[in-house]
C-alpha cells in the first residue's frame, strides 16, 4: 500500500466519524447556542411550573364543562395546574413529547418553562418529577449508543428502541 492509499483511507474514514457525529447530535439537548438565533425581539423568562400535563379537550371538559369538537380530541396537551389554571404547551420536540407518550400525561411534573412575552404558551425546556428520594428529570436514552432524545422515538443513530430514563436531577449536570 502507498502512501497516497493510505490518505485516501484514514480520510474515508475521518468522513464516515464525521457524518456520525453529525447525526448523533441532532437531537442533542438545546445548548446556548441555540439562544443565539433566538430573534432579539422575543422576550422570555424562565419559570418551573408544577402540576399535570393533560389533554386540552379532556382537562377543559373535566374541568369546566366545556366540549370541544371530537377532531380537537388528542391534539393539544396543556399543563394543568392545582388552581385550575390550563396553559398550553408548544409543539416543539419537547412539548409533543407529552402527546407522544401517555406515562408523561396525568403525573405530578415539574417544568422549566419559558414564557414569552405576549405568547400564552408554555416552551417546555426540562421535564422533571418530584419523587420521595427528590426530583429527577426524565428524557429517552439509547443504551447502545448513550445518547440522549426528548421524545419517544427510535434512536436517530442506530434506529433501534429507546427507553424513558428518570435520573436523579443532581446527576444530570455532571459531566
Ligand atoms: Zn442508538
């Protein structure tokens, strides 16, 4: 083999890592570089919220008699508060996770929310829940390839099963 061979290989394969890498971290939780696209214009603070993730028609029926048509059944999901008070949920990754998956729905939940200004919806940034032995955040976690994703879904590299994955909240910020 040549030397020329030899570059050709180590850079198909420097190729492959990096398509790999790539792919991996599409789901990769948001960073603060996300922020920087943000428009400057959108204001928000950020609030943990306590209460249950619920259907939107189920929780305005239960709650306060009103029906809703049965195609809206299913869709939305809002979070429920002890007072009574709905806020619904952004369908980004995170707040369709609620619909995807009925074990997140109708459980006491911790969540760190932004709150735009002038936007009377929730963007859902962690999901935790209060335990006896204290508050752990829950995600889906590939055990073959260690990566973590914020819905249920099959893993984006391997495409194999995920599974819920509940840590205790002091663990989740080591490196
Ligand atoms: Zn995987």
């Amino acid at each position: 083999m040549n030397s020329a061979q030899v570059i050709v290989i180590v850079g198909a394969i420097a190729l492959v890592a990096a398509v790999q890498n790539r792919a991996c971290a599409a789901d990769a939780p948001a960073t603060s570089a996300t922020d920087s696209t943000t428009p400057s214009s959108a204001k928000y603070t950020t609030q943990k919220l306590r209460g249950k993730v619920a259907w939107l028609d189920e929780a305005l029926k239960r709650r306060y008699g009103i029906s809703t048509e049965p195609d809206a059944a299913g869709t939305s999901v809002v979070l429920e508060m002890a007072d009574g008070v709905l806020l619904p949920i952004v369908p980004d990754t995170r707040g369709r996770a609620f619909a995807v998956d009925e074990r997140l729905r109708g459980i006491e939940l911790e969540l760190l929310v932004r709150r735009y200004e002038k936007v009377p919806m929730l963007q859902v940034i962690r999901v935790l829940r209060p335990t006896k032995e204290g508050m752990v955040e829950i995600d889906y976690w590939c055990d073959i390839c260690a990566i973590p994703m914020n819905i249920l879904k099959p893993c984006e590299c391997c495409q194999g099963e995920t599974r819920l994955r509940e840590r205790p909240v002091e663990e989740v910020f080591q490196p």
